[in-house]
C-alpha cells in the first residue's frame, strides 16, 4: 500500500480573518454563581437511556472548576 502525503500550508498562508467586533460589550447570561440547585439522584439515571435521553433536554449542566469558577450550559441535544 502506498503512503500517503498529506498536502501542507505555505509558510505565506495565512488564516481568513473574520470580524470580531461586536456593537456593543458582550453580557454575561449569568453573572452571580449558581446556587441552591440540586443534582439528579441517581435514581433518575437508573432507568434506560431512551427515557433518561429525552428528560435532560433542559436541564443545567453545571461543572465547578477548581478555582471555584462555574462552567455551565443548557441541554440541547441527547443521544440514547
């Protein structure tokens, strides 16, 4: 089997640029962290995942770094 030679960029290509200006400053959709939530027991996933998938829709993912800072998003899409 013959090798295959991946193509390669100049060392003059460079990158489209894209606008990055915004109208106005971006604003946070939370600003204070999330508190006062509680997790799914477990016995919410102990069920089979074509019932669990369609009950995340919506729900808060919430990850707390270590730093104390809190990742966050919203459930939009689930497989089973």
């Amino acid at each position: 089997m013959k090798s295959q030679q991946l193509p390669t960029i100049s060392p003059s290509h460079k990158p489209r640029q894209y606008p990055v200006a915004l109208p106005h400053p971006a604003t946070p959709i939370v600003n204070k962290p999330i508190q006062d939530l509680q997790a799914l027991p477990q016995s919410f996933f102990a069920r089979p995942a074509e019932q669990v998938a369609p009950d995340l829709i919506g729900c808060l993912l919430v990850k707390r770094q270590p730093t104390g800072e809190q990742l966050w998003g919203v459930i939009v899409e689930t497989e089973a």
